[in-house]
C-alpha cells in the first residue's frame, strides 16, 4: 500500500478515515526472481544501461540465497525428510 498526501481535485481510490490521506496499491507482477534479474542484467547489457542493483548487492542476495538453501538442506536432513 501507498500513503501519500490527497489530492482535492482526484477522488482516493480507497475509503479512509482520513480523507487528506489518499491510500492506492500500486500493480505488482508475479515473476520469479531470478528471472527478473537475469532479465534486468541482459536489458543492462544490450542497452548499455546502468543495473537496478550493483553487482555488490546481486552478489550478497545470491550468498545469502545459497547460505539459505544449505541451512534449509542441513535441517531437512537432520528431520530426515530426504
């Protein structure tokens, strides 16, 4: 949800208790994370563009995705549910 001052002019596009605020939900499309981020590098690339995210930060997010998938591994075992 977004919160933001109303407009007079525009009509809020949900009921609130305080009409000075206006409160929308901005579209949001279902896509599968990686694929968005190999998406947005390719597009980075073929349109010499700057990325979204630095690579520093594309790098952290994978470490912490694979410190997760082994956690998640280690644990499944210990339940033995392999």
């Amino acid at each position: 949800m977004v919160f933001a001052m109303a407009d007079k002019a525009a009509p809020a596009s949900k009921p609130s208790v305080n009409p000075q605020i206006a409160i929308s939900k901005p579209p949001i499309v279902a896509e599968e994370p990686l694929h968005a981020e190999i998406k947005s590098f390719l597009d980075a690339v073929r349109h010499r563009r700057v990325r979204l995210f630095p690579l520093e930060e594309g790098r952290e997010g994978a470490a912490l995705g694979l410190e997760i998938l082994r956690s998640i591994g280690e644990h499944s075992s210990r339940l033995e549910l392999r």
